[in-house]
C-alpha cells in the first residue's frame, strides 16, 4: 500500500468522480485508475461499485475507508513534525554561525581600534626626548598586512550560508 494511493482513494470518496478526483490530486485519471486497482488487489476486493453515472463505496470500501483516513493523517502530521524539527534545527545552525560571525568581526574590530589608537597615540602625542629613556615601552604597533599574512588559513573553516561566506575559527 502507498501513501499516493490512499490519498487517491479519500480524494474518490469525496469527488466521487474518477476525473475530478485525478484533477484533485494532479494526476491523469488513468493513473488514478491504476493506483486505486492496485490497492484494490492489495485489500483483497473492490472499494467501489462503479457505474456510467456514479461510484459508490462498496462494504469493504466503507470498513477500511476510517482507517485510511487517519493513515493520511498521520503521515501528514508527521511530515509537518518533521518540518518544524528541521527549521528549528536550521534556525540553532544558522544562530551558531552568525554568533561565530559576530565574534569573528568583533575581535577584527578590536584589533583595528588598537592597531588605529596606538598609531593615533604615537600620532598625537609624540614621544618626547624626556620620555625616551625613562618610560620606553616596546612599539606595539603592527600592519594590519602583517597579521593577515600571520593567519593560519589552513585552520579556519569556510561556510556558505545565504549566499554569504563566513569563516569560523575552531573556537566555541
């Protein structure tokens, strides 16, 4: 039994018409007609009296059509508990890797504060000849070149996401 067939049979009981049925489920109506054959020979006898004007449930049609029901329906609320634990966990991924996006930029724009105010500071306030041997401090500035090429590409991770490239650090 398929689950294209019993929904193909529910569609019939309430068209009761094999085309507006088939029109229904957007097949042709001689699929439709195949599909209910074949879940006739699977039940073991007909599902419908059919005649030129009307088609009606037979015996065994009116006992399984209960059960058939709430196998559609089951399958559909399953496949929409499946959807919302799929977006739920999408929305988890996505949340990880936009705060792992964030924290990355963040420490960019530490970095580039510091490497910017110690400039400005050097900038500004020069060291005067007074300073120079009394409070010497060692430069600590760096090209933001420099530690770009100091990065070890190798160990950071690329994701897609959106048609956005974000890169992680093995950090969590």
């Amino acid at each position: 039994m398929q689950m294209n067939q019993i929904r193909y049979f529910l569609a019939l009981c309430e068209e009761r018409n094999f085309t507006r049925a088939a029109k229904r489920c957007g097949v042709s109506q001689p699929s439709l007609t195949n599909a209910i054959k074949r879940l006739e020979q699977t039940l073991g006898g007909p599902l419908f009296h059919r005649d030129r004007r009307s088609i009606e449930l037979t015996e065994l049609g009116r006992v399984v059509k209960p059960y058939l029901r709430q196998l559609n329906q089951s399958a559909y609320e399953a496949k929409r508990k499946a959807a919302k634990v799929l977006s739920a966990s999408s929305i988890t991924h996505q949340a990880r890797a936009m705060e792992a996006f964030m924290r990355a930029h963040h420490v960019i724009a530490v970095v580039a504060v510091l490497v910017v105010g110690l400039g400005a500071k050097q900038f500004l306030f020069p060291p005067t000849q007074a300073d120079a041997g009394v409070n010497a401090v060692p430069s600590a500035s760096m090209s933001v070149l420099q530690m770009h090429r100091d990065i070890d590409t190798k160990s950071l991770s690329v994701q897609k996401m959106n048609d956005k490239t974000f890169i992680f650090t093995d950090e969590e």
